[in-house]
C-alpha cells in the first residue's frame, strides 16, 4: 500500500514538469525506451533528449529533497 501512495506522488510530481520532460523521463522509465528510440520517436536530436531527462531528474530531486526538509 505504501508502495502505491509513492507511485501516486512521484507521479503527480512528473505531471508537473514540462511536457518534454514527462515524455521522455515516462518513456524512459516506464516504457523502457532507450534515449536513441525516444528522440528517434519524437524528432528530436538525442542530445536534447538527454538533456530533457537530466532536468526532470534534477527537477523531481529538488522538489522530493524541499518535501523532505519541510517534515
């Protein structure tokens, strides 16, 4: 159960970020796409792509660390 609730927020907190950044960090990670496949998909350059998911790793870091600090 407990593992659900934090399904729930991390998820709520990706539907948060930048639309590229969901969609690559979901891909990624819940599809099992690799980074090639995702901006072959897309039409967008790879580096771009692995820029996406760097930031919306950092993004959900940031914010999961701020939560922590306010407990």
């Amino acid at each position: 159960m407990e593992q659900d609730e934090r399904f729930v927020a991390v998820m709520q907190r990706i539907e948060k970020l930048p639309e590229l950044q969901q969609t690559v960090l979901k891909r990624a990670y819940l599809n099992g796409h690799t980074l090639k496949q995702i901006g072959k998909d897309l039409n967008i350059p790879l580096g771009t792509i692995k820029s996406a998911l760097s930031r919306a790793l950092v993004r959900l870091r940031e914010k999961n660390a701020g939560e922590e600090l306010a407990l």
